[in-house]
C-alpha cells in the first residue's frame, strides 16, 4: 500500500530525482531566507530598528516567498 505511488513509483524512487532534490532545497532557502529577512534588512541598512513596511524588507521577503513558490512548483510537478 504505502511501496508504491502514482504510476508506480516508490517514495524512494521520487524523492531521488533531481528535479524533487532541487524543490526541496528552493524550498528550505526560500523559508530561511524569509525567517532570516529582518536581519538581513538591518544588516544593509545598518540599523537595528527595522519598521515592517521597510522597502529592503519587503523586498527581500518577496523575493524570499518567490523562491518558495518556485522551489514547490518544481517539488511537485515532474
């Protein structure tokens, strides 16, 4: 029941292909990079006090959630 997925292939077999290696790892950098944002906001800035509309945080927390959203689209489609 649980040896075998769609088509046949096994949980092993798909998340050993390079294109499920790849998502998972847009998918961790993108989390990281999201979680890590405010630091990174204050480190180019050079200021510790960072308001939540700063225009480098924004920045970066979107290019951080495009980076997920590109790492699930390659996870999940083959």
């Amino acid at each position: 029941m649980f040896g075998s997925l769609i088509l046949g292939v096994t949980l092993a077999q798909r998340l050993s292909l390079w294109y499920v290696i790849l998502g998972m790892v847009l998918i961790v950098i993108g989390i990281s990079l999201y979680i890590l944002s405010r630091r990174f906001a204050a480190a180019i800035r050079k200021n510790d006090n960072i308001e939540q509309n700063d225009k480098t945080l924004v920045a970066i927390r979107i290019i951080a959630m495009v980076i997920f959203v590109v790492g699930v689209i390659v996870f999940i489609l083959p």
